[in-house]
C-alpha cells in the first residue's frame, strides 16, 4: 500500500515498466540499427545521402506521405459523421455500434486484405456481378491500382479514427446544442460553433495515429496496388529480401519515424488530457482560426438581418418536417459504414464453407471439408492452441503495462507526457519489418528466440501502445474530482480505507 502511494506521488514510475519492456527487445536493438545507419564508429551520412541521392527514393518517400494523407482524410471525412452518430445513439445501440466497428479491426490485417482481392479482382464479386447484369462488357480495373490501396487502407484504418472520434464526443455535454438552439442558433451553425470546436481534440488525435501507421503499412499496398503504388515498407522489405543491406535498410527506416516524430512533435498526440482542458485549447485555436472570417460573417449577418427575422418568424410554430428525414439519412449512413467494415470478413467466412478446390465467391457449392481438415490435422489444432496461449499471455502483459503507464501519463504534465507517450507508440509507427528486425536483435540478446516467451514479448511491444491509446483516451474523460471526493470520504488508493 506504501507503495503504491509513492508511485501516485510520482505517476511517471508507473511507465517504467513499459519503457523497460520496450528498451530492453526494442530500444536498444534500435539505437544499434541507428548506429549501424550513420556507419558507426566512423559516423558518416553516407547512407542517409545515398537514399536522397536516388529519385527513385525520393518518389516512393513522397508517395508514402501522399497515400497516408490521402487515406486519413478519407478516414476522417467517414469516420466523424460515423462518430457523431454513435455518440448521439441511444445506449444500447451505440454498444451496439461500437462493437461492430472494433470487430473488423480485430480480424486479420493478411485477411481483410485477401478479401479485398476476392471482392475487386477481375473475376471477383464486383466484377463478375456487373457482367452478369450485363452493364459492362470487360472486367473494370479496380484492383492492383491507387483506388484499390485506399480502399483497403481505409477499411482497416477507420476504427482507429471512429474510436478516438467517439470517445471524445461522447464527452461533450448534450446540454450545449440545444443551448445554442433556444439562443437563436441553427442546427448547423450550433454544430459548427459549438460542438465541432469541442470534438477537435478527438479529430487531432485519430488523424495522428492514422496518419502514422498509414506511413508503415505494407501488406496492404504490396497487394492491392500496382508497381507504382509502393510504399516505403514495401522498398525496404525488397532491400532487405535482396541484399539484407542494414545501414542502408536503417537509414530508410529512420527517415520514415523522423516524419512521424516531426508529425506528432507539430500537432502532439495528447489523448491524455481532461476534457476541460481539451475543450479550452479547441476553443481557442479554433477561434484565432475563426477570427479571419469574422468581419466578413459580421458584414453578411447584418445584410440578411431583416430577411432571417421574418423567416423566423414564419417559421416559428411551423412543425420540424427534416428531423425524420435527417434521421433516416444517418441511419443509411452508417448502415453503409458497417457493411463496409463488416463485408470483407462476411465475404471470407462465406469462402470458408466452399466446397471448391480452389476459393472462389460466390461458391458453386458449400461443405465442411475446409473445417475438417483444419481439425483432423494435428499441425493446424497445434497451431491453434499455441496461438491461443501466446494470445492471453500477450493480452494480459501489454493489459497490465499498458494500463498502468496511461494512468501514470494521464497524471504527467503535459510536454513530458507527449514525450514518453511518443516513445510507447515507436513500434506501431515504425515499418513492420524493421520492428521485426530489431525485436530479433533484442530477443538475440536474451536468448529468448525460437520461444513462446520471446514471441510473446515480441508482440507486447506493440500491444502495449494500443492499450495505452485506448485507457489514455478513456482517461481523458474522467472527471478528477471523483477521486478527490473519494478520497475526501478516506477512500484508499486501491480501495476502502482500513481504520
């Protein structure tokens, strides 16, 4: 209990053992590769100056920034309305909604893919569909293109928006809309004037972590896209399955995280902070942004002053006639969302049960023979089990860590909390492969490779960063004054008070 007292006077102790996890098998491995790219001992640029010295590079470089603001703002222009409809969802409903949205996020990344290829290949259900209306002549090229790599990407991008979304929408207080509406406010200027400014920490933070991990996917561009849809990933995956050059590799790697960590030091990725303090710093950007078309605003109010009088006045005890339909047009909405979102996985569980040689949608016929040779071979059973048990252990270590490093950086001051909440989030914004590579340095030096428990610290080191995402988001809702009211009633920190 003293303890844990202590660690509450210094709440940046409890990510010590989260950093420790992460500097021993990733840390550390990481500053070798860095080394290894300025060509240490001898310190040179050498490597950084041959990779700006190609064009080649240099097109890939600034084709990964472009497709990952591409794919964020298709996020965010989805993502807020499916948010903002959620939040205003009934209980129920928003559990509902929420769940279904964190389901395809929880499928797997090579899968949701695939899908894709089996939806928008030329003999895939689009395709095939069209032909047999007969309203094309000739398979249209929708995969293995730019429009197929953003289709993918933001289908297993958009939960990590809508999440971030909603939970600070969620909060917002209700009370504030119809405020501004017996104030004399239209529906969109309340929205616009009020609510928006409120949720912008939310838009902040999703289009950070979008943007980041946008920057290192690779799976996705490698197969959805043409050759000239590469990305940085994919570049550096080529270099190491060719020539396993590491400076070089390194130096590609760090030029990519250098992006990102100017990114998050420019906007800061802050999901940590109250909801008080998040709404006092969206309205203040978001007025010096508004005082530009003030006058402007000003000038035309004044002109259409005596015109929206006598429209109001019209209209004052006239019924709402749009509310249902505005209505109905949000539930259409998000209906397309989530069969967006939930298609590609019904797609790939309809495959499962096809009775053809070769996977095909739709199936010519359906059977169980896929599931019977899954479980009648001990290889796959064995597999299965394995997964399962590095699954909780992974589970329940990134859990714990990551919990208790949000609740400390929850309670940092703010320029030290963007600090240590950058370092936790590296490894999801590094590319995979290079992640890989300095989680197999790390576990090298532990003697832990071929290993459950190597497995199982090897991908710790990612889940420990969404977990913390997640609880500093839930945190940054939290009212502080229910613990001090606790307290004030000789609430313990972990429980009733003894004596």
């Amino acid at each position: 209990m003293k303890t844990i007292r202590k660690l509450g006077q210094i709440p940046i102790a409890l990510t010590v053992p989260a950093l420790g996890i992460l500097l021993v098998v990733f840390g550390m491995p990481i500053a070798l590769l860095f080394l290894k790219s300025v060509n240490a001992p001898a310190l040179s640029l050498a490597n950084y100056q041959a990779f700006v010295g190609h064009t080649a590079n240099l097109r890939v470089l600034f084709q990964t920034i472009e497709v990952s603001v591409v794919a964020t703002t298709f996020c965010l222009v989805i993502g807020y309305p499916t948010a903002y409809l959620i939040a205003a969802a009934p209980k129920r409903v928003r559990l509902t909604l929420t769940a279904l949205v964190i389901i395809p996020y929880l499928t797997s990344l090579l899968v949701r893919t695939y899908a894709w290829i089996v939806i928008l290949g030329d003999r895939g259900l689009i395709n095939n569909l069209l032909l047999d209306l007969r309203l094309i002549s000739s398979p249209l090229p929708l995969i293995y293109n730019r429009l197929a790599v953003y289709v993918g990407m933001v289908h297993i991008m958009l939960p990590v928006m809508v999440l971030p979304l909603a939970s600070v929408m969620l909060g917002i207080d209700k009370s504030l809309l119809p405020a501004a509406r017996s104030m004399g406010a239209r529906p969109f200027a309340a929205f616009w004037r009020v609510f928006f400014p409120l949720s912008l920490p939310g838009v902040r933070s999703g289009s950070l972590l979008v943007f980041v991990l946008c920057l290192g996917f690779y799976i996705t561009p490698a197969s959805l896209g043409g050759l000239r849809d590469a990305m940085l990933s994919t570049f550096i995956a080529a270099q190491v399955s060719s020539s396993f050059n590491m400076a070089r590799t390194a130096a590609s790697a760090f030029i990519l995280l250098g992006i990102a960590a100017v990114v998050l030091s420019l906007f800061g990725l802050d999901l940590s902070g109250t909801q008080r303090d998040a709404a006092r710093h969206s309205w203040q950007s978001w007025y010096s942004f508004s005082r530009l078309f003030g006058a402007l605003t000003r000038y035309f109010n004044e002109i259409t002053a005596p015109f929206r009088a006598k429209r109001w006045a019209a209209k004052l005890y006239q019924p709402r006639s749009s509310s249902h339909l505005w209505s109905i047009i949000g539930t259409a909405f998000v209906a397309l969302v989530m069969f967006y979102l939930l298609f590609p996985s019904l797609v790939v569980i309809i495959m499962s049960f096809s009775a053809d040689t070769l996977l095909k949608f739709p199936p010519s016929d359906f059977s169980l023979k896929w599931y019977r040779s899954f479980f009648d071979h001990p290889s796959w059973t064995a597999a299965t089990w394995t997964s399962i048990e590095i699954g909780i252990a992974v589970a329940l270590l990134s859990t714990f860590v990551g919990t208790l490093a949000a609740f400390g950086l929850n309670r940092t001051f703010p320029r030290l909390r963007s600090f240590v909440t950058m370092l936790i989030l590296t490894p999801i914004t590094l590319p995979s492969i290079v992640v890989a590579i300095a989680a197999y340095l790390g576990l090298l030096n532990l003697g832990l490779i071929g290993s459950k428990t190597g497995i199982v610290v090897a991908h710790s080191i990612g889940a420990i960063g969404y977990v913390v995402v997640i609880v500093l988001a839930t945190l940054s809702n939290f009212d502080p004054r229910l613990e001090k009211a606790a307290k004030s009633m000789r609430a313990g920190p972990c429980g009733p008070s003894r004596g």
